[in-house]
C-alpha cells in the first residue's frame, strides 16, 4: 500500500507549490507595468497626442496648428486658417454669489444613501447522502463568507456521518484579504468535534480561483502536540450544457507527526477524488448525483483498517443564499 | 402655490397610497422568448389584462406637483410594488419650450424612504441636479423639493431618480423641451418611445445577488460540446488555444451583460412586448421617434424592420442627419430619428438587449390592433479579445501559441506590446497600449487591463458587425453646430474604468467611489476627458452639469453628448467646458455598477 503513495504526493505537493506561486507570478505581472501618476494629472497637450497624430495629420496643416499652438505662439498674427481661440466662442459667465450659493449648498452629512458595502453568501456545496462498501451514511462541506470586496469573515464546515454517528466534524472561523484580484489570504481557527476529542487548530491558508477556472484552496492547520496538516482541494466545473454540470474534484490532506490516538499518519494520509455530476434547476439550487472515492495512506490506512480505501455513491443537493 | 396636475389621458389622481398602475403600465409578458428557455410568465394572466393604449400623460404645466410614491405594477403576471411619479410608470412626459423658467413641487409621499429627481442632459445650477449628498439633501418623507431651474436648451431628454435603486423600481419619464427656433427638419407627428428593464425582485435584492454570484445570468457560457465542435471546425490546436486565453483570464467571452432577460422584462413606454404598445401615424407623414433608454443595465439594438431611420439628434442635440437601419442605445442615451412610414399598415419596433436574451417591441401602425411580424432575434454575439482591447496582431481569435503569451502578459496585469492595428479602419491609427495608473497595479478589485485601446468610433459594435445592416456609429454622427466653445483643451486628465466582475465591483482607476477623491476641474477652463475602458463591459458614461463634447481620432470636436458610451477595449476623448459651478456627479449609468462604486465626484470651482 505504502508503494502507491509516490504518485499522489507529488500530485499533492505539486499542487501546494503551484497555488502561491499563481498569487506571486501574478504580482510579478503587475511590477512590469508602467506606473505614471494617478489621475487628475495636467498633461502637456503634446504628451500624448502628438505622437499618435502626427502620422496621418501631416497633411492637415491647418489642424495642427490648432493643435500645437499653446499659448507660446502670437495668434494676433494668424489671420490665416481659424486657429482655435483662446477666449470662448460662448462667453463664460461671471459667477455672482448667488450662483456660488446654488453651487455649494449646504449638504447634511448622509444625505447620500450608498448601496451596502457590507454582503454574504452561504454556499452549501456538498450536502449529501453516500453509499459505499463498509455501510452508508452523510457528509457535508460549506463555507460562507460576510464582508466587503478586501476583507472578509469566512466560516467553513465540514463533516462525516456514518451509520447514524458523527465520524468527523469541524468548524472553520477565518480572517480572509483579497491579496490579488484572484487570491485571498485566510487566517484563523478550527475546531475539530471528532474523531476522539477536540481539538482546535490554528489556521493559514489560500483559497482562490487559479487560471483556467480551477477553484483552489490549500490549508495549513497547526495543532496542539505540534502536529501540522495541510489540506488542499482543487475542484473544476466542467459544463455538459449550461445546467448540466460535472465537477471533478481532489482533496488530499498530509501530516507532520504520527498520531495514532487520532487515526492520522504521517506524511500523506487521505485523498479523495469525486466526480458530481450536478443539474441547476435554477442558480441557487441544484441536486447532483456522483462517485467518490476516499484512500487513506501509510499508517494512516494501517489506523482505518477496513475504512483504509472506499468508493462511494452520492446523492445529495448544492444550494446557497 | 403648487398646482395640481391636470389629468391627462391615463393619469391618476395623487397617490397617497398604493394603488395599480396596472392599467396604465399595462401588465405583459416576455412573449416569445419561452423558446430560449426563460420562464416562461403567466402568458394567460397578462394576456387578460386590460390595457390602456399609449404614452403616459403629458404635463406642459411649467409649475407641476410631482408626488413620487408606491404603486403596485403587474408586468409578469405578479404583482409587484413600483415607484411612481403621480402613480404612472413610466413618470409623466414633462414637455416645455426653450426659454421657459419651471417650477416643480416635488413632493415624497413613499413614507420611509428619501427620493430625488435628476433631469438628465438639462443644464441647471447644482442645487436643482437632484443627487443627494453632493448637490441638494434630498426628499425625505413627508418633504416637498421645488426645483426651478431655466430652460437654455432644446431636445429630447428624461430624469429619473439619483437614490439608491429607485429608478430601478420605476421611477423614470421623459422630458422634452420645444425649441425657441423651428428645428432643422420637418415632421407631421411624434412618439416618445422609453425603453426600460423591469424585474420583480427587489432591485436592492438583485444588487445584493450580484455581488454573491455576478455570473447568476449568464446561462450562455461555452460549454463541452461547444469546445467540440470548435475543435472540429478550427481544430484541437486553435480551440484548446482560445479556451486558454479565456480560462487564464478567468473570463467567459459571453459575458455580454450583467443582468438580461432571466431577470427582466424589457419595456416599451412601460408596456411589455405582449402589450403591444402602438404609435399611430398616417401613411406618407414624417414621424419623429423620441427614443430613451431609460433601462437601468440595459443595452437596446433598435430597428424597424421595413423601414430607414434619419437620426437628427442625439442626447437632445442636433445631428447632421444619418440614414441608418438600426442604432444601438446605450442606458441614459437618448436618439431622434425620423421616419417615413408607408405601404404597410404596421412596422415592429424591435429593440433586442445587446446580448440577444429578450427585446422590447411595439408597433407602429395606422390603427390601433395591428401588429406586424417580430423577428427573430440576432444570433448571440461572444467577446473576442481585440473586442477587449488584447491586442493580438490583426484581430484574430484563433490564436496561436505566440499569441498566447502576449495576450496572458496583458491580462495578468503587465502591458503587452501594442502591435497597431487598423482593423477597424476609418483613419482610426491610434491604437496605444494605455499607459495604467498606479493605483490599478497590484489591486484586488482590477481583474482586467486592455493592452491596446482605440476609439473604435466606427465600429458599430459587437453583434452588429457585418449584420447587413447600415448601423449607426459614433464615428457617423457630427453636432449640426461648430465646437460651440471654440478653445483647445488646457490640460487633460486620464481615467481608466476598471472592475472585477466577481466581486462585482466597479471603480475608475481601481479606487471605487467610497474612497475616491473629487476631480477638481477650474471654473471656466477648457479640459479634456481621456477615458480608457480596462473592463470587458460596456460603460455609458454621465457627467453632470455641463456637456461631453465627443472628439473624433483626430482630438477635435465632433459631436456634443451628455452620456459617453465606452465599449471594452476603447479609448475615447472629450472635451469639457467648466461652466457651471459646483459638485457633479460623474458616473457609469448601469446603475449598479455606479452603485457597486463606478462614480466619482467632479467639483468645479473658481
């Protein structure tokens, strides 16, 4: 069992190399830029325009001298073409105070009612029923989040029930910043309810949108006992039609230390891949059928002993509000 | 004091309270558009309902009580609560002549929230502009607002309200003013035609969906098969290429509009395509359409199938007349055209959102009952990269593996190099790789930079290129007037609209309006606009209180406007003269994406 392991951890370590490195080629990107000042800046009419104009305009000369004439030439002397005047063809009024009264009246603080910057979404993407070969039971995976487009309060859960009892549970509370338009950075807590007892966990993590559209995160947990974990989840929609959708999936979590008192071994220790197959009745709602498989790894398997390795059928609903 | 409305044809008394405008709105249905698969909406409900035929009233009073309020509207078969000015939807057409001075009592009887009027194009002092929290406090419940304001203008115009969601919900009409001197063209007889979007859910709803999940209605992404079959076509090399530009953008080319016909119904002077609103005309006259597009996030192609259109003014000033077949509206533009209506009794007005997912239509016919055939809706139209301004040599999407690379060097941010291409022609040689402000680098909430934008003034645009058509451009239509200003901008400042369509939210140079600071302009002086588009959307672009004076490629005046619509991938000038002192809004017109912070503060001061 042990020889099977190579594969899915470079699989798995190749994934947690690529995910930051996403975040920081895209950072790279952006120093190449040019950076002028912001806006509101006074340009020299001839910074910009000259260089685009002057090709196809040489011929205008009337034009460009409208163009190029600021202020250093005499137009008193033009009587030629029709330079461009430098008072206004339509006289600018003279302000009176009345019009400066009408033009700043006074404005109560709040008067202008902004859309919330504040919003949520509780996405519940994996609420279901599972069938394998050593019995049946439930699972679950959600997360949410409240907050603006920079900062936001990420809650995420997830849990295991077989034969009517809770193998696994946890809940996740997370600090996250958007680091680029793509990559929020997670900082938090996770508390585990099982297996044995809890346990609370501090939490790093990344979580974003890879190109080509794979929704990607990967979780470092450091525990009591000195015990680190990452856990790292890739999915991908691939669409049948416009409602029919196939999601792939692949989570895999590795651990530092061997634990066997919480069933976990190190080095890597689970993966699951699943295949959801799911039809959006309308956007928020959308049940799916689909197949997981779960393999455990090195101790970790030797600890699950029958559980060690299963494949499952799913049957169960997505939804968010 | 105020006087009270004289009831026109339609109108109904002052609300105090809810009431239906069912009658007057006339409840319909997205007829035809079950085949595309949207919902199809109580076709037997709305069918039944009883419909008043035309416009709504027509207030010519100069001193005129407005009463916003709660209305309940039907147009999908379910009854919903709207906002209403004198309890029609759309509000009263307001119509005066040049040179009048008006005086409007407006008053708010929604009972818990605070309104405002904006008259939109209408040059006006600031206290009577109608945007809370930057030029008046608004209209709280209860409070009466008497705007009195001149009319130094003529043309076609509308006003809408300037909170939070309102006009969403309804509250928009149209405003024309009469010329002092006889127009430069004749006609026997007119139709204001307003185009909106309509939707049953609460706007404030809809914008809080938009920012959990932007892509809710885009039901018109690539899909597997789609891939196959461009495989086949083109080739695995050329398809898996395109998905790949498109997939590490994390962008989809069908990203049309934000919100279409899953969630709104398109209306014709507040009545749905199964209402068959219908304009009246006599077979030989000139009849001139008033077109609006009063929609909150709504693009129309408009046509009449059957018949030329001569546009003579666009957002209410004169044109050298244009004959077109069809025109593309963008939110808050308004277009005159003329018409010469003969040898049928009925003409479709067909306007189709520019994503192709629904239309608004009417009818123009000789009596009222008729109809005459609604087309088929074009084919849909998906983005392409030089559509963003990507350049990628010549145009071309099909790509290649060198291709790829400069297009992913632009989209992550960088500049790609600019290859110049006249692929659009018409003397347009100012393609540029836009030089990005610093606020856009390394910001989360800019998704996108174009790498090579042009003006693009004579490009009718996606989905109605090479449609066999005559479409109207920006590069077709010259002000019937000289540069009415005359001087040559003294400075310019550069403005990028930026976004993340995700998270949905919208900003010039990356800063949104929550924490942007005011552009300041100098009383009098004569600037220049340089607005470069870093989104793949399209963005009508409003600035208050004094004019945007279109400049063609060559930098010169070209065509005076009051809403500059900027394509994806474009670069457009104009000219602004700072004649009129205050704080102005300046802004986006789709309205969430004002909302969602596309806006800014520009203050003119001595």
């Amino acid at each position: 069992m042990s020889r099977s392991l190579l594969a899915p951890s470079l699989l798995t370590v190749g994934l947690l190399a690529a995910l930051p490195s996403f975040a920081q080629s895209h950072a790279g990107h952006d120093m190449t830029a040019a950076s002028p000042p912001a806006d509101a800046t006074p340009a020299p009419a001839a910074d910009v325009d000259h260089s685009k104009m002057d090709h196809s305009k040489m011929d205008h000369g009337a034009m460009d001298h409208s163009k190029m004439d600021h202020g250093a030439m005499d137009h008193s002397t033009m009587g030629h073409d029709t330079p461009a005047p430098t008072q206004p063809r339509e006289p600018i009024p003279v302000p009176t105070d009345a019009d400066r009264a009408a033009a700043f009246p006074p404005i109560a603080h709040g008067a202008m009612e902004h859309a919330p910057e504040i919003h949520s979404l509780l996405l519940i993407d994996r609420l279901e029923h599972w069938d394998g070969k050593n019995g049946n039971g439930q699972a679950w995976e959600a997360s949410g989040w409240i907050g603006g487009n920079i900062n936001r309060l990420w809650l995420r859960t997830d849990g295991e029930r077989s034969e009517g009892r809770t193998e696994s549970s946890g809940v996740e509370a997370l600090y996250g910043r958007a680091i680029s338009p793509w990559w929020d950075v997670l900082v938090g807590v996770r508390q585990d309810f099982r297996p044995a007892d809890s346990r609370t966990w501090a939490a790093i993590g990344i979580q974003g949108l890879a190109p080509y559209k794979f929704e990607s995160s990967a979780t470092l947990y450091a525990g009591s006992g000195g015990q680190l974990m990452v856990k790292a989840e890739i999915e991908y929609d691939v669409l049948l039609t416009n409602r029919l959708i196939l999601q792939p999936l692949l989570e895999a979590t590795v651990a530092s230390k061997d634990e066997p008192e919480h069933g976990i071994g190190r080095g890597l220790n689970k993966v699951e891949a699943g295949l959801r197959l799911r039809y959006e009745f309308n956007r928020r709602f959308a049940p799916y059928i689909g197949i997981s498989h779960e393999r455990a790894f090195g101790d970790t398997a030797d600890y699950a002993g029958d559980h060690a390795r299963d494949t499952r059928w799913v049957a169960g609903i997505r939804m968010w509000f | 004091m105020s006087t009270r409305i004289p009831p026109g044809p339609g109108a109904v008394p002052m609300p105090s309270r809810r009431l239906f405008v069912q009658g007057i709105a006339a409840g319909g249905v997205v007829a035809g558009i079950a085949a595309a698969g949207i919902p199809q909406r109580a076709l037997a409900a709305a069918s039944a309902t009883p419909r008043l035929a035309g416009a709504p009233s027509v207030i010519s009073d100069t001193r005129v009580e407005l009463a916003i309020g709660e209305s309940l509207a039907n147009f999908t078969g379910r009854t919903r609560p709207a906002i209403t000015v004198n309890g029609s939807l759309p509000a009263p057409i307001l119509r005066w002549r040049e040179g009048q001075t008006v005086d409007l009592f407006v008053r708010n009887t929604l009972g818990q929230h605070p309104t405002s009027i904006h008259w939109h194009g209408i040059l006006l002092p600031a206290n009577m502009d109608g945007v809370p929290g930057l030029t008046f406090n608004g209209i709280g419940p209860g409070e009466t607002y008497h705007y009195h304001f001149d009319l130094k203008q003529s043309g076609t115009y509308w006003y809408h309200s300037h909170s939070l969601f309102q006009e969403q919900a309804g509250l928009y009409g149209a405003l024309i003013i009469d010329p002092a001197e006889p127009a430069p063209y004749r006609h026997d007889r007119e139709h204001v035609i307003m185009l909106s979007d309509w939707t049953d859910m609460d706007p404030g709803a809809l914008f809080r969906r938009m920012k959990k999940l932007a892509e809710h209605d885009n039901y018109y992404k690539r899909t597997l098969p789609d891939f196959l079959r461009d495989a086949r076509r083109d080739g695995w090399s050329a398809a898996l290429s395109d998905r790949g530009m498109w997939g590490r953008m994390r962008m989809t080319p069908s990203d049309i509009s934000d919100i279409n016909a899953h969630t709104y119904t398109y209306l014709m002077n507040g009545t749905a395509p199964a209402g068959n609103w219908t304009g009246l005309f006599r077979s030989g006259e000139k009849v001139l359409l008033r077109f609006i597009n009063g929609a909150s996030m709504t693009y129309f192609d408009v046509r009449i199938p059957g018949l030329k259109m001569t546009v003579v003014a666009a957002d209410g000033q004169y044109i050298h007349p244009v004959s077109i077949d069809e025109f593309r509206i963008a939110p808050a533009e308004t277009y005159d055209v003329l018409v010469e209506p003969t040898g049928q009794d009925a003409f479709t007005i067909f306007c189709q959102d520019m994503g192709r997912t629904g239309y608004a239509a009417g009818t123009l016919a000789v009596r009222h009952g008729l109809q005459a055939p609604i087309p088929a809706r074009d084919p849909r139209p998906l983005l392409t990269m030089s559509d963003m301004g990507h350049d990628m040599g010549g145009g071309g999407h099909g790509g290649h593996g060198g291709h790829d690379m400069a297009a992913m060097k632009g989209m992550e941010g960088g500049c790609g190099a600019s290859m110049g291409h006249g692929a659009h022609g018409g003397g347009e040689t100012a393609s540029k790789a836009p030089k990005h402000p610093a606020s856009e680098r390394n910001n989360p909430l800019v998704d996108m930079q174009s790498s090579a934008t042009e003006p693009k003034l004579d490009d009718p645009g996606i989905g109605l290129r090479d449609n066999g058509r005559q479409v109207l451009t920006y590069g077709a239509m010259r002000s019937l007037f000289e540069d009415p200003d005359g001087r040559e901008p003294g400075r310019e400042i550069e403005l990028h609209l930026t976004g993340h369509m995700e998270k949905f939210s919208w900003s010039f140079d990356g800063i949104p309006f929550a924490g942007a600071e005011p552009l300041r302009l100098n009383y009098g002086e004569r600037m220049r606009i340089v607005l470069v588009n870093d989104t793949m959307m399209q963005h009508p672009i409003h600035l208050h209180g004094v004019w945007s004076d279109l400049e063609n490629a060559q930098g010169e005046f070209q065509l005076r406007k009051h809403t500059i619509d900027m394509p994806p991938g474009t670069r457009r000038t104009y000219r602004v003269r700072a004649d009129a002192l205050g704080r102005w809004a300046y802004h986006c017109h789709l309205l969430y994406h004002m909302e969602a912070g596309m806006m800014r503060e520009v203050r003119i001061e001595e």
